[in-house]
C-alpha cells in the first residue's frame, strides 16, 4: 500500500519496501526451507542458498576475514525479528521510532527480517547467510502494527532517524523504502526547503562516518526515486551515499527496477530477483525488488569497513565504486557494452554490479612507505642485505608487513618474501693478484694499474738515512686495508663483505721498531675524497723466520656499510674493531700456504625505517689456499668465507597499519644472529709474457664459486694487460 507516498511492503500486499509495485514472490520456496531441517545442513549448501552471495563473490571476501565484524549497520525498516535462528547469537540493538507495541525487535511486516537477513544472517550451516554474516545489527523500526509509514513522511521524522545514526554512530544504513516519484520531479531549491531538517541530519551523520544506501525503487522508470536520488541535487551528500539498482539471477536488469539516470555516479547495481531469506515468525521466503538488492550493497560495504579499518567511509564507498563492472551485465531490452557502449550502460546500471572480491584486493599497484608520510612515488621492493644468513632470510621472509593501495592508501599485510628482495649476491669484490709496487723494484711494476682496478694499490719507501720505512696504500676494498702491505699479490685474493660499501681509503703505515724477526707497525687511514678526513688507525705485529711469517692487526675505522632498504637510503656508517690474524707458510720457493682469519666488531645503530639496526654484532671472516709459481706464471686455490655473523642482533622498524589519520605506524623486529659459515672456493691465475723483446703482456684469470648459492660461479674474469 502507499501511504503518502512513501511505500511499505506487507505481505498482503506483495509491495517490497522501496518497491512500489512488481517483482515480489509471495511464497517461500519449499525446497529450500527444508534447510532448516537438517536436509541442508553444510556451510556450502548455506552460502548456496541465497544465490545472490555467489553473483557479487561474498565467499571470496569471507574467506579472507571480511565477515563485517563489529561493523555497525542500520536497517531502517520494519523492524527485525530477532526470535529467528539466523538472528539468535547476535544482539539486536536499535529504536523504535514508530512506537509500535512490540519494539524494534519484532516484525509484523516481514520485509525488515527479509532485508536484515541478506546483510546479516547467521553463518551457522542453517538456511542461508547473509553477506556481513558478524556485522552489528540495528533495527530502526519506522512502521507501526499495521504497517503504516507516516514516521518517515515527515521531514522531522526522517530527521530524527538520521539524527540516531549519530547517537549509534552508525557506519552502513541501509533503507529499503522511497516514493515513487522519480528524482527529476523536483529541484535543489524544493527539495532544500522540503527536507531541510531531514538534509541536515543527514550531512551530520555522514561527518560522522555513516554510509546512506538506497533503492532505487520498483516503478519500471529510468530515474531513481526522489530519495535515492537526494545527492543529485544536495551535492554534498554524494561521497557517502549509494542508490542501488535490481538484476535478475542471469545478471540483467530486473524488469521492475528503476534504472540509475541522472544518480549515475552514486549508482550501483546488485542481485534483487527471487532472493531467499529470513522471513518473520521462521523459516524462509523469496522475495524481488530493489529493497532486496540495496542489503547486498549494504552487507558488501560492511565487509570493505572490515577489512580496511584505516579507511574513511567516503574511500569505501569510492572502492566498491571503482571495482563494479559493468562487463557481465544486460539490459532489459538486450543492451550490453558491446553493442550500447559504455554510457547507455551507465544510465541503466550506474557503475555495475558489485564485487566484493575485487573490493578487498589492490585496484593499483602497492607501495611501501619509508616513513610516517605515505610516499606513494616509492618502489616498495626492500633490500635484505646479503651475508647475514639463511636463518635471517626466512625470518625476513616470514615478517608481516603492511602496504598501502596507490589507489586510496587501503592496507594490504603482506610477508616479508612478497617484498623483500635481496642485494646482489656478490661478494663485491674480484679476486684478483695485487702485487706490491715498491720504489726499490720499479721493474715489477707491469701491474700496478690493474691491481688499482682491482681495489688494492701499494707502494712502499724506505729512507737510505735512517731505518724508518713508510709504506703507503690505497684500497677500495677498507676492511682489508690495515694488512694490505703483509699480504703482497696476495691481499686480492681476500674479499670483504658484500654490505660495505665502496669506497677509496688510503693507509700510511710506519715500521716504529724492526728487529730481525719482529716488526712494530702503527698505522692510520684516511679518505681520498676532496676533503681528507681521518677514518683509522690501528697496528701490525709481524714475526717471521726463513719460511714462516705470522701477523697480528689490530685496528679500529669507520665503514660505510649498504643496510638501507633501498639505494636512496644504503649509506650508513659504522665504527668497527677489527682484528686479523694472518700466516704465510711456505714449502719451497715456488708453493706458499697463506691462512687469514679476522674477526670484527660493529658499532651498535639503531633500526629506523630506512635503515636495518644492528647491536653488538660480530663478524668473521676466513680465506686459506696455495699459491704455486711455475717459471713466469703462478695460481692461487683455495676456500673462503667472505664474511659471517657470529652474534649480535639485526632490527628494522617495519610498517604494521595506518591510523584513520593518515599516519603509518611501525613496529621494531629484531633477529638474533647465529653463526652461518658459507665456505666456497676460488681459482686465479696469471701468466707474463713478453712480446717482440719489447712489450709486457698479462695474462689474469679468476673464477670465484658463490658463497651464498654454492651451485653456482659469483664470477668469471678474463683479463689482459699490456705495457707500453
């Protein structure tokens, strides 16, 4: 029946609220209310029940925890019969505003407990569910005993609803009730002056954070009724509000529904033919129109707030908008996009049917904020520093860390392997010979310019007056810099980590005692950069026989070390305390054993988001071989460890969420470190020749096995050198 023009729906009648005529099936169907009996007992035969969960992929969302828990949804209606199984483990809340006899937790009508149900019916393997199966229920009762509507024909009426949106801080309200007239029989300024109150209220509601939902009503016209079409004249009510159009179980416009028209861009389209659900007093029945597509937009809503806490209500609404399609739909009169084009399917459909499934996955691509600002330029691929371990790498890849949508910074927690990616598993440097340039012995000095290239320089002067030698060096390869003088050809042979950066030092190292088999060598380091700045110092004890040399380095320098999570954040410098102990033994005069071990400390640094922490951290290094001459030719082979954390502990503070402010809040993960030997091995070789009597030629070759991936070669180096 109609009572001034608002329509309310009995079961007399047929008339389906905010449907004002056509479409309703008076009947439930039997076959399905045997569910309630046992005969349909399951979760799958629950979810199949109400086909129209399965034509917007409810399952796809409740599977991944969007369920609409604590969501708060306002069903303004006829009130709820809160006594049916599908309503039982929950609390109804609400008003009466119609002061019926029985309260907000009854109704007379039906039509309230049918919608009620398509948003929120229990999953409880009985009859049906409803899409937001954990949302919070309101019953905001407006019809009385006999079903009259009078309460919400009133402009303070409607106002006192919206008004109790506010007191119940109500996030999703669905209103399955209208008139039949059509939104382009009124104006802005009619309306303003009609609805003023009512406006108001409704503005007020939405700063609050609510989300209006409407039918479009059932009267076969190609505008949606006076009130699901409010925004297109009262703008500001626009970014939070959604009219809801009806399609029929093969997806095409239901023949009674009122198609989106001028509401095009707050429109949406949902399943609204022969929809089973909750019916009053038990059991179920199927009912058509629009009021019952409006719940399924409704329940969807409630799923996105569920799954994106972070997000304004005008960005959920914005994100079921943006992943409606219009690809799968038809018109009434056989319109598809294909052969009516995009904007004829707009004025029917608006922007489609919904998708919860789309709703909650990235619509572009994600992105990983460094800090607290939500940089969206930012590529969200992270740096794992290699050499800390395999153990750190799962932990690492087993981490939870948020993202954020380009699209509307909605929050996606993703593990550590999805992001994460490591740096260049390369040592970071070739191993090569770096033979000693010495002033006394300028005829050896055929290599000097590719043992620069290879990271190690030297060259060492010797007073004729006095007994002080001073020996200066040049490496871009700083952690091996303080014993780079006792190794000779063979310092390049001995990596350093793949972490510390590149970077030119220089080394003046003075002999402050030299007896016959011991030498006392302090020495001090130093950038090579414009501006020289003093980076080191440390000693070298050395002791040596006719065969055997041994070496003890002390040192102490600051290292710039690659732990950011990206290029733009890589330097970061440590102090680190290093000792080495070196041996050279040799057999003969053409085999050499050499034996190093070093162990270092690095400065604690505290975790940031941009840069990986460490505390009390040690490090140890190991590299042994032969070394074999044979006439103008040598080779060296052996094993090496290029570097490996015994202890201490690695920490980076990682994105978690966003709070409704915008703001990305972090947490600080920490990794214990543990001893993670990765032993691998390596072959040089090089070969002098002399061509014509007159020119030098080298020949340099390297192989070197990955410490990191063992069935695999780090690198190859074929080199030759000439001198002119």
């Amino acid at each position: 029946m109609m009572v001034k023009g608002i329509t309310l729906s009995t079961a007399a009648s047929l008339l389906i609220f905010g449907c004002g005529g056509g479409g309703g099936s008076g009947g439930g169907n039997n076959s399905n209310t045997l569910c309630i009996n046992n005969s349909c007992i399951g979760y799958q035969a629950e979810y199949q029940a109400q086909a129209g969960l399965n034509s917007i992929q409810a399952a796809s969302a409740n599977l991944t925890s969007a369920t609409g828990k604590n969501i708060r949804v306002a069903i303004v209606d006829t009130g709820i019969d809160s006594d049916h199984v599908e309503f039982s483990q929950g609390s109804i809340l609400g008003t009466d505003f119609a002061n019926s006899s029985r309260g907000h937790l009854t109704d007379n009508d039906g039509h309230g407990t049918h919608v009620a149900g398509i948003i929120a019916a229990q999953r409880n393997q009985i009859g049906m569910r409803g899409v937001a199966y954990d949302a919070q229920l309101y019953s905001y009762r407006t019809a009385n005993d006999v079903g009259s509507l009078t309460f919400l024909n009133s402009d303070a009426g409607r106002a006192a609803v919206y008004h109790q949106h506010v007191s119940d801080n109500i996030q999703i309200s669905n209103n399955s009730w209208g008139s039949s007239t059509n939104i382009l029989n009124y104006d802005e300024n009619t309306l303003r002056k009609t609805d003023t109150l009512s406006i108001a209220n409704m503005r007020r509601a939405q700063e609050n954070g609510t989300i209006f939902v409407f039918a479009t009503h059932n009267n076969y016209q190609t505008q949606v009724s006076k009130e699901a079409g409010l925004p297109y004249y009262i703008n500001e009510l626009a970014d939070q509000f959604l009219a809801v159009m009806a399609l029929d179980d093969n997806l095409t416009e239901s023949s009674f529904s009122n198609r989106c028209g001028v509401a095009t861009d707050f429109c949406l389209a949902a399943p609204g033919n022969n929809i089973y659900s909750t019916k009053t007093g038990g059991g179920y029945i199927n009912y058509s129109g629009t009021s019952m597509a409006a719940p399924h937009v409704s329940g969807l809503l409630a799923l996105v707030h569920d799954f994106f806490p972070s997000l304004s209500a005008s960005e959920v609404v914005s994100r079921v908008k943006a992943t409606a399609s219009l690809d799968k739909l038809t018109g009434y009169f056989g319109c598809t996009l294909m052969s009516c084009g995009k904007s004829a399917m707009q004025a029917i459909f608006g922007h489609g049917l919904v998708d919860a499934d789309a709703a909650i996955k990235p619509i572009e691509s994600l992105y990983y904020p460094t800090d607290s600002s939500t940089d969206k330029s930012k590529d969200y691929r992270l740096h794992l520093p290699i050499g800390f371990g395999k153990a750190f790498q799962g932990w690492a890849a087993d981490l939870d860390i948020a993202m954020f949508d380009r699209f509307d910074d909605a929050q996606f927690m993703r593990k550590g392997s999805d992001i994460f990616t490591s740096k260049s598993a390369h040592t970071g440097a070739l191993i090569a010979y770096s033979p000693i340039k010495s002033k006394a012995a300028r005829h050896n000095d055929v290599s000097s310019d590719f043992a620069q290239a290879m990271g190690h320089y030297s060259q060492s002067y010797s007073s004729e007056n006095t007994s002080l030698q001073v020996y200066f060096s040049s490496s871009t390869r700083s952690m091996n810099l303080a014993s780079a003088n006792y190794w000779g050809d063979l310092s390049g042979l001995l990596l350093q980590p793949s972490f510390v950066t590149k970077q030119l030092h220089d080394q003046i190292e003075m002999s402050f005692y030299q007896g016959e088999s011991i030498s006392l060598r302090p020495f001090m380091q130093f950038t090579s950069n414009a501006q020289t700045e003093i980076t080191g110092f440390g000693l070298n004890l050395l002791w040596k026989n006719k065969d055997t040399q041994l070496m003890t380095s002390l040192s102490s320098s600051r290292q710039n070390l690659n732990l950011g999570i990206s290029k733009a954040y890589d330097r970061n410098q440590h102090r680190i305390n290093h000792i080495e102990i070196g041996l050279q033994q040799r057999f003969n005069p053409n085999t050499l054993l050499f034996l190093r071990t070093a162990y270092s400390e690095l400065s604690t640094s505290h975790a940031s988001t941009q840069q990986w922490g460490l505390k009390q951290v040690g490090l140890m290094q190991i590299t042994s071989g032969l070394e074999i001459k044979y006439q103008t030719s040598k080779i060296a082979l052996g094993l090496y460890d290029p570097g490996h954390f015994t202890d201490g502990e690695v920490s980076l503070l990682v994105a978690k969420g966003r709070h409704q402010d915008k703001q990305v809040y972090y947490q600080e993960e920490r990794f214990k470190l543990k001893a993670d030997h990765r032993f691998a091995g390596f072959f040089a070789a090089k070969s002098h020749f002399m061509l014509n009597n007159k020119q030098n030629i080298n020949i340099n070759l390297s192989i070197q096995q990955s410490p990191y991936r063992r069935n695999r070669i780090e690198q190859v180096s074929l080199a030759a050198e000439f001198n002119f």
